[in-house]
C-alpha cells in the first residue's frame, strides 16, 4: 500500500511539471503576439483578435485540467490514508493471529502428546482384552464341564428323588391306613364327649366350654372400628374378642370388661375376614389388598404376607386337624392351601364362580366353601379335586360355620336363608328363616353357638336373631345396632355372643 501512494504523488508531481512546461511554451507562442502588437493594431486587428480568444480559451481548458487534478490528488490523498489506517488494523489481526497460531500450535503439541498417551493406554488395554478373552474362554470350559456335572449329580439327584417319593407313597399307605382306624375310633369318641353338658375336645390339650345360654341383654356396646367391622372370632378357650375392620386395624378385646387390650397393625387394606390358630399364636386376616397378614399373637409383630392372589381375599380358615394348614378364597376364582411354617403356597384350586366363605372339615384335608352361584362345595386339599356339590341357596352364599362336632355346616345366602347340612351326607337337615331377616352383604357371617343347639345371624335392618336348631324356630330377636350387622361370632365357653355392624360397632350379649 505505500508503493501506491508513492505512485499516486509522482504522478500529481508529474502532472504538475506538464503544466508548468506548457505554461512556458504558450508564453513562448504568444511572444509573436505581442511582437504583432507592437505593430500598427489597426491592420492586424483582427487575427490578434481572434488569437486572443482562442489562447483565453486554451488558458479555461488548463484551469480546469488543473482543477480536476487538484480534486484527485485530494481524493488520492484520501485514499491513501484509508489505506494507511487499514494496513494498521491488518497489521494488529497478524500479530494476533500469530499470537493465535503460537497457542495452537503449543496446543497441537499438547494433544499430540496426550495422543501419544492414549494410543500406548489403547494398547494397553487391548493387550488386557486379549488376556481377558483368554480367561473367559477358559472360564466358559470349566462352566461346560461343571453343566455336564451339575446334569449328572441332577440325574442322579432326580433318581434318589424317584427312590424317596416311592418310600413316601409307602409311608403314606401307612398314614391313610393309621387315620382310617383313627376315624373309626373317633365315632366312639363322639358319643362319649357330652358329659353334664360339658364338652370336651383334643387337639394339643383339653378344650373346655360350657352349655350355651340363650342371649338377651346387651352387656357392652363398644365403637370399635372406622368404617365398619365386617369379621369377628374368639380365642380359644378364652372370651377375649379379636375384631378386623375397614380401619385396616385388628383389635383385642376383653369381653368380661369390654376394654380393648391391643391394637395389631401392618394390614394394608380392609379386614374382610379372620381365624386363628388352635394354640391362640397366630392371627390370620384377609385382606382387601389381595394379601393374607399373620401375626404372633404374643408380641404383635406380622410373622408372614402370604401373597399369591390376584384380587381381595374374602374368607380364611385354619385346618382343625393342624395349626400349620390355612386355606383362603379370594375373588381370583381360587382357594389357596398355605404352609405356615413355610410360609408360602402349597396347593391351588380352580373352580368357575368367585368364593364368599368356607371352612376347613374336621378332618383337616376337606374343605367346604360357599360361592357366588349358591353351590356349596367340598374339596380335596391334597389333590385339589371336586369332591361333592350341591345347590345349596338360590342366591350367593355368604357365611359356612361347621359345628363343633363337625357333624353339622350352616350356610346363609343372600336369598335370606339359613340352612343346615348334614356332613356325612351333605343333605339339608335344617332351614331357618325369619320374615324381617335380610343378610346385609355378600360376607355377612352367622355362626352356630358353642353347644351346636343355636344359630345366631346378622340383618339388614340392625337386628340379630337367634335360632333354636332342634326347634328351628326363633328364641330372641336382639335390638341395639343402628345399621346392618355384618357379622355374629360364638364365644367357645357358651357366652358372650358377639356382633358388629356397619359403622363399625361391636356389641356382647349375655
């Protein structure tokens, strides 16, 4: 750019010297004029005239020539130092972009090195890989070599397993043959255990209770649970209550106080049913969240969740043969059969219509239960088999209780029936009804009482009715509940009987 503008100078320099040469020689050309001038103006008047115009002429045109020079030298001028301040500015964007080219290349070499770091680390790591490689391939041959192992020691296992099960159907030919002799020594049994109208029963020790009364008078009129409370059951052996409710809580009660004695927790739903075990240790709830709860009675702490039905469980039953079998219905179309010291499930029976109640037979390997479409039922817990059917209520049924003899089923039914089955034959023995007896919901409980001589069952319109099963007619009406009783439970020892209602009150009677 200086170059140029050196240029541009010489070249106005240039021009400038044309002009003053010129200027010289138009002075050198117009001498002759003034020489004519000298002569007589009258005869050359006319040419030096015309000269004079044409040199004023010339002398405009030279002006404006060196007008126009002067305005470009101006613009070059102009220019030039445009171009100065411009080769500055370039001149900074070098230095910086050299400044700019040292860090990358102190970067460059930076990233070479670590490059140079990585690939050695690549290499490293490959040759690991390659060490690797050669590890798993001798691992997957001693896995190969422990299968072909495992496959013989479970073949082998798999024998011993045949050679065992053969030894236990031996064994089991043997119990069945055993429980045979004990069924027909059981018969004598039977008609030796109403002695002075106490009877007695074994199962881990004597059980005790005394002849029923017929119950009148309420004695405690408790607000036990939120909700509603929608099952009952009495120890054994004892007149303290056990109560599950809406509330999601199971509470004790002392009946001869009406105090409560404890409160269990750990339920996740609504109580729909309870049992427990012979030796009082364990209570089992069903659940509205699909779960079966136990607790050890003693301490309060959830011992087992037995999970494995799809929808609410509604009836629970532990066996009279052995506190380790628990049996549970639930609206999944299914009984569970359940193993409380293993705590999980050890059989399951299939069957078309959803179940309301039921009840383990007195043998502890039947069950009875009551379904939706009004059949009664009895089933085989070992196999799982149908073992007998009957149309027992035109409507669901919603409550069995065998009697302590287990001679004896009661079923309720939404038809407002209650009926009574022979077991032996399952032929109806007995039908008690009552005109302002309405069952109040589909596991609305009865129950038979200690003595099997009476039926005590819950109505929609708040009242109880107590039945004579000999007489089958009714002895007392009971009156205290303000809304549907949903469930009556018989203490063992012959009083109190014990009813709760929808709002969740329990009443004793005596």
């Amino acid at each position: 750019m200086l170059g140029g503008e050196e240029v541009a100078i010489d070249a106005i320099k240039h021009a400038l010297r044309a002009l003053r040469n010129r200027q010289l020689v138009e002075e050198g050309a117009h001498g002759p004029a003034f020489v004519a001038l000298s002569r007589p103006f009258i005869s050359q008047g006319s040419a030096w005239k015309e000269k004079a115009e044409n040199l004023e002429t010339e002398l405009q045109q030279c002006y404006k020539a060196q007008s126009r020079l002067s305005e470009q030298l101006v613009v070059e001028v102009a220019e030039s130092r445009a171009s100065k301040s411009l080769l500055k500015e370039k001149e900074e964007l070098i230095a910086s972009l050299q400044i700019d080219f040292s860090q990358a290349s102190e970067e460059c070499t930076s990233l070479k090195a670590l490059l140079e770091e990585k690939t050695r680390a690549v290499e490293l790591v490959s040759s690991e890989n390659q060490e690797l490689k050669a590890q798993l391939e001798e691992a997957r041959a001693r896995a190969d070599a422990s299968l072909a192992e495992n496959k013989m020691l479970i073949d082998r296992w798999m024998l011993q397993k045949m050679q065992d099960a053969e030894k236990l159907n031996e064994a089991n030919a043997i119990y069945e043959e055993m429980l045979d002799k004990v069924k027909a020594s059981s018969i004598e049994q039977l008609a030796r255990q109403q002695v002075d109208g106490v009877v007695r029963q074994s199962e881990e020790g004597a059980e005790y209770y005394v002849e029923s009364t017929i119950p009148t008078t309420n004695r405690y009129k408790i607000p036990a649970h939120q909700g509603g409370c929608a099952a009952l059951v009495f120890e054994y052996n004892s007149n303290n209550l056990i109560s599950g409710g809406q509330d999601q809580t199971i509470k004790m009660w002392d009946t001869n106080s009406g105090s409560l004695s404890r409160t269990l927790h750990g339920c996740l739903g609504s109580v729909l049913d309870l049992a427990i075990t012979h030796d009082n240790k364990s209570i089992i709830a069903a659940s509205s969240s699909n779960n079966l709860f136990v607790w050890d009675k003693d301490s309060g702490r959830v011992r087992h969740t037995l999970t494995g039905h799809v929808d609410k469980v509604c009836a629970v039953d532990v066996s009279r043969f052995s506190n380790r079998h628990v049996a549970s219905a639930a609206y999944d179309r299914t009984i569970k059969i359940w193993d409380m010291q293993k705590g999980y499930c050890s059989n399951t029976i299939i069957f078309p219509s959803n179940c309301n109640a039921l009840s383990f037979g007195m043998d502890g390997f039947t069950i009875c239960s009551g379904h939706v479409d009004g059949n009664l039922r009895l089933w085989d817990i070992q196999t799982g088999k149908l073992l007998s059917e009957v149309a027992a209520h035109s409507l669901s049924i919603t409550s069995i209780s065998l009697s302590r003899n287990g001679n004896v089923l009661l079923t309720s039914g939404r038809d407002n029936v209650h009926n009574l089955f022979d077991m032996r034959t399952l032929e109806v023995c007995g039908t008690l009804r009552a005109s302002g007896n309405r069952v109040a919901s589909n596991w609305s409980r009865s129950c038979i009482s200690a003595d099997d001589n009476y039926v005590a069952a819950g109505s929609a319109d708040g009242s109880v009715y107590v039945w004579s099963i000999s007489q089958a007619k009714i002895l007392s009406t009971l009156k205290e509940h303000n809304s549907s009783v949903l469930c009556c439970s018989w203490s063992g020892l012959g009083k109190p009987l014990a009813t709760a209602d929808r709002n969740g009150t329990i009443c004793t009677w005596t």
